[in-house]
C-alpha cells in the first residue's frame, strides 16, 4: 500500500501505563474462558479501564459475578 501512497504512521507512541515484566512467570489461567457459574459468588472477574478527562484521569474498576453477570462492587480513582 505504500507504493500507491496508502499508509498509516502513528504521530506518537502510546503512553501505557503497564510495561511487561519479561522475567515473570505467567499467571494459571483457573477460569480457562469459561464465565459461567452454577453459584453465585464461585467465579468473580474484574476490569480495570482508565478514562481520560480534562482534570486528569479516572480508573474505574467493577466487579462482576459470573453466576448473573451482577456488579458486586466498584471503585474509582482520580
């Protein structure tokens, strides 16, 4: 695509908050992709998302139970 002129340069690098750790050892997958739970409370999974404001910026991080997709609890960080 580059010899019709066609071609996507990022202007700058992202700016990632995480830098990856070469040395260590990685993590046992216990949920192995299966988000369905016959309990409640059994399975819990958690996400973390940054959002970036005029002020600076806001990490919110839910958890959800895997029995009913319920939110268990929240944080939030400025």
């Amino acid at each position: 695509m580059e010899e019709i002129g066609l071609s996507h340069r990022p202007k700058h690098r992202p700016n990632g908050i995480t830098r990856a750790d070469r040395e260590a050892s990685k993590s046992e997958d216990l949920l192995k992709r299966d988000f369905k739970s016959r309990e409640p409370l059994k399975k819990c999974i958690t996400d973390i998302t940054e959002i970036k404001a005029r002020d600076g910026k806001l990490y919110v991080s839910a958890i959800f139970g895997c029995f009913d997709a319920a939110v268990l609890g929240m944080a939030q960080k400025e």
